[in-house]
C-alpha cells in the first residue's frame, strides 16, 4: 500500500469556509502536542480545507479541489501533510491561516526538532507494510525514521538533460495521475503527463528511483 508524504506550505490563502468540519487532530498520539503548538500561534479561528488553504506549487497543481470524489478519497487514505504546527494532519483538514516555519520557536525549541522527536519514534506505526513516497523536501523528510519504511519510491524529472531543481509541480502531476489511474508497484512505467515518461525504474535494496524526462515539448 502506497503512504504519500505531502509538503507543508506557508504560503497560504485567507479564505474562509462556513462549513469546513474537517478534523485536522487525526493522530491520537500527536493530538496533545498539536493543540499546545496551536494555542501559542493560533490568532483566528477562521478555516479553510488544506486543500485550499495552502498556496505553493505543489498545491495550487494538485487541484484537489476538482478530484472526482473516488480520487479524493484515495488520496486522503493513503496520505498524510506535514505541518509545523500539527505535525501530520491530512489533505482534508480544517486548518486556520497560520503561515508558520518549520524554524519558528516552541518553548525555546525549533519547530523541526521538536517534531522531529515526536515523528521519528511514530515512524514504526506509520511506515510498517507501507511503500512510502515522499513528495516532500529534505528537511521535512528528516524527520522521520526512513529505516521503518518497506520500500521507498524517489521521483527524478529531467528536462531534455537538465534535471529540474524544484520538482513540486511535478511531484503533484504524479500524485494525480496515480491515484487517477489506480497505479500499482508494479505499473510505476505507466505514469506519465504533458510529455514526461518514465524512463527508467531502478531498485536498489530499499530504495526504488524513478526517472521521468521531457523532450521540453511543454513549458510546465
């Protein structure tokens, strides 16, 4: 079973939404902690779906807001949204406007670190038969412990011979159409968008990286 890790993003969107009722404490475990970092940052409680609330690339083209309804769902079982403030919640949740860093103090400690003790020693629970695809940067994925996964999956995207230096966009488009299309361990050469191709799969031990490379025929 595919666990998607899915970006923070500080960049945000003021929108508010009468009726979001999205729970965004999912984790028992993580709920006291969450509730403590959100009381000292917490200045409106106005929500929006994360979906909507986040603003970055890999967001603003994930377009979750248009998935057919089975797409969405796939999405929201099989991933969970890293967040400074909550830890995990999921791409449902019911979040306030609060653009906080992952370097921003919690009792005189950094938001990362903090997270990162509470994360690392849940990685077991989280990872255990899990094909683990993290779609997210190096330091949000340091805070996990990587040895719990079963398999890792590492996206590559080249344009013609360079390789692209901020693939969220890119990371999104392939997020879209494996859950579009039901996509298995086995089928990961049939993913493709605008004029990227899986050119290659390699596994080594753990670890499975996956090239994709564009011809350039479209500006993305």
């Amino acid at each position: 079973m595919f666990l998607f890790l899915l970006p923070y993003s500080k960049r945000q969107s003021r929108l508010n939404m009468k009726n979001c009722t999205g729970e965004r404490f999912s984790l028992a475990e993580l709920e006291p902690l969450a509730r403590a970092v959100e009381r000292v940052f917490l200045s409106n409680s106005e929500l929006s779906p994360l979906y909507r609330r986040f603003k970055s690339l890999f967001w603003e083209n994930l377009e979750f807001w248009v998935f057919p309804p089975p797409v969405a769902k796939y999405v929201e079982e099989h991933s969970w949204v890293l967040s400074p403030v909550y830890g995990l919640v999921k791409p449902t949740a019911c979040l306030p406007y609060m653009p906080v860093g992952w370097e921003e103090l919690y009792e005189g400690e950094r938001l990362k670190d903090f997270w990162k003790r509470h994360l690392r020693n849940l990685s077991e629970k989280l990872f255990k038969d899990k094909v683990l695809v993290p779609f997210v940067g190096k330091v949000e994925l340091s805070l996990f412990d990587l040895k719990k996964a079963e398999t890792i999956i590492r996206f590559e995207y080249y344009r013609k011979d360079q390789k692209v230096k901020n693939p969220s966009r890119y990371y999104a488009y392939t997020l879209r159409y494996m859950a579009e299309r039901g996509i298995s361990l086995q089928e990961l050469e049939r993913i493709n968008f605008y004029d990227y191709r899986v050119e290659k799969v390699v596994q080594r031990g753990r670890t499975v990286k996956v090239v994709m490379r564009s011809e350039g025929r479209y500006e993305v």
